[in-house]
C-alpha cells in the first residue's frame, strides 16, 4: 500500500462518555479501498460503540469522522446509509413472516411507475424480486425462489440475506458485527466466502468478530482495539493468533512490538 493512499472510512480521536464511563477514548481508525479489515478487541474493550459511531447509531462527544476527504457528522443511521455505509448487525435486522425480495428492499421499496405507484402507492414487487434474484446470484447465493419466506431459511442463508442486502445499497464501505457468531462450521465458511466476493467487488469491509481463525483466514489487516482505542494495526502475514491475542488482553506491550504497521500502512 502506498504511503499516500488516501482512507475510505476514518476517525480521529473519537471520544464516547456515558457519565463516568468512558466506551469510546480517543480512538482512531483507518479503513482502505478494497480491503477487509477486522475490528478485535476483549469484551468491554469499546469496539462495538467505536463501531456503531462509524455506522451512525451513536453520536460521539468528540473526534471526527471523514468518509474520503469528506468529514461527515452522522446523526443516525440514515446519514450514514446516504454516505454508502451498510451495516450488517448481529439481530440481521430481517423480517421473518416476509419473503427475501421484500426484506432485500426493507425501508427502500420501489413503487411502480406512474399513476400507479405515485397515487395508488403500488409496488414495484415483479421488479424488486428481479433485482434481488440478480443481486444473490452475483454474490453466490443460492436460494432458488424470491418469495420463499425468511422464516424458513437456515441461519447462513439468512446472514447471507443480510449481507446481500448491505452489498445492493452499499456503494463505499459494508460494516458487518459478529456475522459468524450463532453459525456452524460449514454455514460460517459459506459467510467468509461471501466477505471475499465483496472484497474482489472492490468494496471493503469491516468485520468485527471475537473468533481469530475466522479473523486470520479472510481479514487483509487487524485493527486492535483495547480500553476504548487503537493500540495496534497487524498484519496476519507478520503476527500470530496468539500474539494478537496477548496485544488485545495487554499481555504483550505495543510499544515492544517493532513489526506493528503505522496507521496508513506504507
């Protein structure tokens, strides 16, 4: 990577109090184009607040976020869904008793053209249906009817539901919390390939997970979150799961560690 190569998501100094608790203290952040870059750190550690100020659900007191060269200040989730950001949650954030066209399109449904959508309200339902079959054959998923219900699914194809959502709409970053956590083996191995063919489309993704085989098989760089900050920047060619592990709990001291890369890796 190129010393210059300029950040599609980043923060500064970012700072999250709640009266004497602070979750967020002076945090940073880098993510680069094309990337998948794994967010780890020990429970309590303040990744999931720094996370959710990346994605808008939570306001910081302080620090700014820019999204290029953009410096952008999310109010909600909304603001960030308009600057390309998706996030995938761990709840999927789906509607089981819907079919997997309608929770594709839950909170952007399209309207018929004409009279028909703009007075009578009528959706777009053939058109959503078409869209969202191309969009899971793209990515690989292979569920064979667009009206099959949600409810029905099996745990992965309902991540990768998720998932295809956050790639339709996501132009610049996918954030996605712990997407292997409730899945098995094989179910969490079809969700790592889905990662991968977001990242050979050229977007990057943020993955946040506590399971380090999962981390060091599809992650291009680790970010190490401890007592409400960054404290390192890994690479899983150059460190091993257990000293990842050592940097995150405070067994090993970042400043002993020469091979940390910087910030914006050269």
């Amino acid at each position: 990577m190129s010393a210059a190569r300029e950040s599609v998501l980043s923060a500064r100094g970012l700072v999250k109090r709640y009266g004497n608790v602070t979750a967020i203290d002076g945090a940073d952040f880098d993510l680069f184009p094309g990337e998948v870059l794994a967010v780890v750190g020990d429970n309590g550690a303040g990744k999931s607040s720094l996370i959710k100020a990346l994605s808008g659900a939570l306001v910081p007191d302080a620090g700014e976020i820019r999204v290029g060269t953009e410096r952008v200040h999310f109010r909600g989730p909304l603001d960030a869904r308009k600057h390309g950001i998706e996030t995938v949650y761990q709840d999927l954030a789906l509607t089981p008793a819907q079919d997997i066209a309608s929770n594709l399109f839950l909170g952007r449904e399209r309207r018929l053209p004409g009279l028909r959508g703009s007075v009578l309200r009528m959706l777009d339902v053939g058109g959503m249906r078409d869209e969202a079959e191309k969009v899971l054959r793209d990515l690989g998923i292979g569920i064979r009817s667009m009206t099959q219900l949600v409810e029905t699914l099996s745990g992965g194809q309902r991540q990768g539901i998720a998932v295809a959502r956050a790639a339709a709409f996501g132009t610049r970053v996918v954030i996605m919390d712990e997407p292997t956590a409730a899945l098995g083996v094989t179910e969490s191995g079809k969700v790592l390939e889905l990662i991968g063919r977001l990242r050979e489309r050229g977007l990057p993704v943020v993955l946040i997970s506590h399971n380090m085989p999962h981390v060091f098989e599809i992650a291009d760089r680790v970010h190490v979150h401890r007592l409400g900050k960054r404290i390192a920047v890994v690479s899983p060619r150059t460190h091993t799961m257990n000293e990842v592990v050592g940097l995150l709990t405070g067994a090993v001291r970042p400043d002993d560690d020469h091979r940390l890369q910087p910030s914006n890796p050269g």
